[in-house]
C-alpha cells in the first residue's frame, strides 16, 4: 500500500471518529509530509471521500495550506467540502 492510499484510510477513520474538513486537511498535511502538495491533498481526498476534481481544486486554495495566490478560509474550506463530508 502507497502513502496515498495509506493516508486516504488514515483520512476515512479520522472521519469516521468526527474530525472536520480542517482537520482532515492537516492530517493529510501531516501523514504525508515532505510528499505533501496540491497534487498529493487532491488524490487523497479523492481516495477517501470521492470529492469530485473541481470540488478539490477549489479547496486546495485553502489558506491552511498557504500555497499562494487566491485563499479561501476555514468556513468557506469547510463548506465546500460539507457535501462529501456531512456523514461519518
């Protein structure tokens, strides 16, 4: 098994136990360190919740993740996300 799909498993329990988009965005932060980034937060959000591409490329504009250009904050983060998330 990969970081990806370790990390989407580690994603999907996390879930599973109540944690928040915000808190599953810095969990995979965390789990895949220096393989973290744009590419690697979209596989593996796609991997455990089956969040739609567009969905992901606008939550990876997060300022959590301060990658740059146009932010979005923790609700807006949240709320895009909320579809995918809403049941544990």
């Amino acid at each position: 098994m990969g970081d990806l799909e370790k990390t989407a498993d580690e994603l999907r329990a996390a879930h599973a136990e109540g944690k928040g988009a915000v808190e599953l965005a810095l969990l995979s932060r965390d789990k895949l360190g220096s393989a973290f980034g744009v590419i690697s937060f979209i596989a593996a959000f796609r991997m455990a919740f089956d969040v739609p591409l567009p969905v992901l490329q606008r939550a990876q504009a997060w300022e959590g993740f301060g990658w740059g250009g146009v932010q979005i904050s923790d609700e807006e983060f949240s709320a895009v996300m909320s579809p995918w998330l809403a049941h544990p």
